[in-house]
C-alpha cells in the first residue's frame, strides 16, 4: 500500500477547492464557458495526480520488490496499468 504523499494530499485540496468554486459559479448562474474553463483545470489536475500516483507506485514495486516473484510480476502489472489508464 501506498503512504500518503503531502504534496497528492494538497494537490486533491485544492482540485476540491476548485469544484466547490465551480459549484458556487453554477449556483449564481455564471457564464458556461467560464465554467467549462475551470472544469478543464480541475481535470488537468487529476489528471496530473494520477500521473504521479502511478509512477510512485511503479517505483515503491521496483524498489521494494516482493519475494515471491510471482507476485512482484503482478504488482508491476498493476503499476503498469495504472500508467496505461492515465
């Protein structure tokens, strides 16, 4: 399992500030593509921390390899699709 990175932490603070900010932009009736902007922002965000979730993992199994190498096979696997999935 992975430990919880600080920096993924703020990186999902701030993503979550940026929706409750769209919320707030729906609930006064602003403009849709001001709206579809910051949609696009909060996206790349994601985006960006899934990237660097998937390449911690990727790395923690490279570098902290597990004995059976049945399973180390399997966890690589997974890494790897993590990264496909992005």
């Amino acid at each position: 399992m992975m430990q919880c990175d600080k920096k993924i932490v703020n990186r999902l603070k701030r993503a979550e500030g940026q929706m409750r900010g769209i919320q707030k932009m729906m609930e006064e009736g602003q403009d849709c593509y001001d709206m579809m902007i910051q949609l696009s922002a909060v996206r790349s965000s994601v985006d960006k921390i899934m990237g660097i979730m998937a390449a911690q993992n990727l790395k923690n199994c490279l570098e902290h390899p597990d004995s059976d190498p049945k399973i180390q096979d399997e966890k690589v696997a997974r890494a790897m699709q993590m990264i496909e999935r992005k």
